[in-house]
C-alpha cells in the first residue's frame, strides 16, 4: 500500500519513524536495541550485493566515467567546506 | 551446479570475503581498504574469474541484500540517541546541515548535468551525501543504478575520511563541532570512524550529522532529480 507519492524510500520514513518513537520514548530503548545494533553492525556486508550489481552497467559507466569521478569529488569538497564553515561561523554566533 | 545451490554458495563466499577484508581492515586501518570495498571487488573477481554471471550471483545476493531494508530503519536507534545528546546550538547545526545536504547534491547532480552524464547517471548522483545504504534506497525509487550511488558513496567516504581533515584546516575550520559535523556529513560511515579518531566531540556530532544528512537527502533528492531532469 502506498499513503503518499513522494517517492521517499519506505525504509528512509521507517528510520524516521524510529528516532522519533525512540526519541519521545514512546518505543522503549530496551526493546530495540540490540537488534538495531546488530543490523547496524554489519551494514556494510548487506550493501555489498548492491555493489557488486555494478558490473551489470560497465558500459553506460565507462562512457560518463569522467563526469561521475568529477561530480563526486567536487560534492564532497563542497559538503565538506559548506557544513564545516557554516557551523564553525554559526557556533561562534551561539 | 543447481542454480540454488550456485546462489547459496556465492552468499558464503561475500559473508566469508567480508569477514577477511573486516579483520584486514582493523589490523591496517587503511581508508581505501574499507571492507565493503575490497569485498565488493574481490567478488567482482572471483565471478569474473569463474565465468558466473552477475544473476546467478544474485540467487544467494538477494539474501543479504533482503537486510539492506531494516538496517536503514535500525539506523533510527543510533540516530535518536545522538539527537538526544545535542542540547546546545541545535538551530546552528541544523542549518549546517541542511545547507550541506543541498549543496552536496546540487554540486553532484549540477556537474553530472554539465558534463553530459545521461539522466539515469545524473539520477544516481543525487544521493552522494547521504550514507551507502541510505543512497541504494533512494537511488532505487529514484530509478536510477544503486550500485552506482553504492559505490560512489563507498569511494568518496574514503576519500573523505582521509583527506577530510587536512581540507577543513586548509579552509580554516578548527571547532571539534563543525570539524565532526563536516566529515559525517561529507564522508559518511568512514568520515565519522575517522572524526572519533579525532576526539568524542567529533565523533558523536560526525554520526549524528551523517544519520541526520541521509534523512534531508532522501527528502530533497525527489525535489532536485526533478529540476534537473
């Protein structure tokens, strides 16, 4: 069943969900817990088949392999300087 | 071999690569030997070595993969415990962040777009801040290659992790806050082992800034991916 159309991934909102129940205490923390922490444990192993899908698209990869490697890189230069000055300036203001 | 039987064992060869490249890691501690990156690898080759196509592969992948879903929910447990501990300049981090999540897509997705990449790449993009489990299930709705954002997100948190640092000082940034802040908004999973390097402040405010990022990106990459299209 599907409430909105945003397309918002089900798991995102379900995370969502959790801190904000976990958050208010509404969920108790006892009762989440240790299966949270296993599952978060080993997140990277569960992404990996993911990645290992890559090599079903070498060709459309290969032909934007520079504008992906430049674009990424560039974003993360950008995260990094943006949030970094802007909380270091906001925090000075506080 | 039985199809089955192929599928499962591919799934003990990952959970038994994964387990190797963990140990290595912790041993060296080197950012570019990330486990998930030298498992993905090392599988790419060991099926490129036996001639196993990529489906057959994903008989015993899908398995794992199946538990990508409820981690990304379990994240919210981590994610209300660090919010929790924020008491002060909750509206100064809070910009920070959402500046950092719709810059760090628009620069992807703006370059990608400007350098000719076509949409389904462009689409793909849109998630590289947001952490690598966080980035296959947006990028899946989104309808683009989530191995892509996958791999992208891996890559660059590696990156991020170990030239973060220098990078901050270079521009001037010295608060363990925003220092945190930065690298587990930029860098992820790796970004904020590194900033707990770095000290408890950096540390806690790195995975919070992470878990917090993913969030604001699954919200605005729909919005962006739109504009862009």
């Amino acid at each position: 069943m599907r409430l909105t159309h945003a397309p918002v991934p089900g798991s995102v909102v379900g995370m969502l969900a959790l801190t904000v129940l976990v958050e208010t205490r509404v969920l108790p923390l006892a009762a989440v817990r240790s299966a949270a922490d296993f599952l978060v444990r080993y997140i990277a192993l569960l992404f990996v088949p993911a990645g290992v899908a890559i090599v079903v698209y070498g060709a459309v990869l290969r032909q934007s392999l520079v504008a992906i490697i430049v674009a990424a890189v560039l974003s993360l230069v950008a995260v990094l300087v943006v949030v970094g000055r802007v909380a270091q300036h906001l925090e000075g203001d506080a | 071999m039985n199809a089955d039987l192929t599928g499962a064992l591919w799934l003990v060869v990952t959970v038994a690569v994964y387990a190797v490249a963990r140990a290595m890691y912790a041993r060296v501690r080197m950012s570019l030997l990330n486990p998930a990156l030298v498992t993905i690898v090392v599988v790419i080759g060991l099926l490129r070595l036996t001639g196993t196509e990529w489906t057959a592969y994903d008989r015993g992948g899908h398995l794992i993969a199946f538990w990508l879903g409820p981690a990304v929910v379990a994240l919210g447990v981590p994610l209300a415990l660090q919010l929790a501990t924020v008491r002060r300049n909750v509206v100064g981090i809070a910009t920070a962040l959402l500046a950092g999540a719709l810059v760090g897509m628009l620069v992807a997705v703006g370059v990608a777009w400007l350098l000719g990449a076509p949409p389904v790449v462009v689409r793909s993009l849109a998630p590289r801040s947001a952490t690598s489990s966080i980035a296959i299930a947006i990028t899946t709705r989104l309808g683009g290659i989530p191995a892509l954002s996958a791999v992208v997100s891996i890559v660059t948190g590696a990156i991020g992790a170990g030239l973060g640092v220098a990078l901050l000082r270079l521009v001037g940034v010295r608060s363990a806050l925003a220092t945190g802040l930065a690298l587990g908004a930029a860098a992820h999973g790796f970004g904020t082992a590194r900033a707990a390097d770095e000290g408890e402040v950096e540390g806690a405010s790195a995975g919070m800034a992470m878990g917090v990022v993913g969030v604001l990106t699954a919200l605005l990459a729909p919005v962006v991916v739109a504009v862009f299209r």
